[in-house]
C-alpha cells in the first residue's frame, strides 16, 4: 500500500523493550514515508519510554522542528495478570503531527 493509501490506523507504534533509537527511527520513518500523525502507545512500565521516544523523535536533528505533539492519552486497561487476578494497567497514547516538509528526499549539500 503506498504512503498516500495509508490511514492514521496504520501509523501506530507500539512500545515495548528494545531500545529508545529503534522506536525513534520507526516514527521518523512513518514520517518520511508520507504520513502526516503517528501514533505512540505503550502500556505499563513502557510508558516512560514511549514518552522517550516522543521527546527523542521531536527534537532529532532530522525533523527538528517540523513534528509536533497532537495530543496525549492517559488511560487504564483491565487484564488478567499471570496468576490469573484482574488488575489495572495504565496506557498512554501520544500523537505526533506533521507541521512542515521533512526534507528528507533532498540530496546532501556539501562543497561544489
């Protein structure tokens, strides 16, 4: 599907364990394929490292200046837990914005 068939559904990034950069790389990428928002969530402990990489990605020295934050979630899920209790989980959502042109097609300038 091009960037341009893509839905904001599709521009969800999911975080999990591995490392802040890895995250980071996926928003920007999401970005420079065309999509205008992308979205963060993480649940649980996570939600330290997803506002990690909102932060990270926003002041990359790619897209600096050019994304910012669209609005932020705050929310709880009920799930079963391992020993089979319910319990409460803690999620949170933050949407990116588009807010210029990446520039990221444009060739490296250097010396003539």
């Amino acid at each position: 599907m091009s960037a341009q068939g893509r839905t904001s559904q599709d521009a969800t990034v999911y975080i999990g364990t591995k490392p802040v950069m890895t995250y980071v790389f996926e928003v920007i990428g999401q970005f420079s394929s065309g999509l205008t928002e992308v979205r963060i969530k993480a649940r649980g402990n996570s939600i330290a490292h997803a506002v990690d990489v909102a932060e990270v990605a926003r002041r990359h020295k790619i897209v600096e200046g050019k994304i910012q934050i669209k609005n932020v979630a705050i929310g709880t899920e009920r799930l079963v837990n391992r020993a089979g209790k319910d319990t409460n989980v803690s999620t949170i959502e933050i949407t990116l914005s588009r807010i210029g042109e990446l520039g990221l097609d444009a060739a490296p300038k250097g010396p003539a």
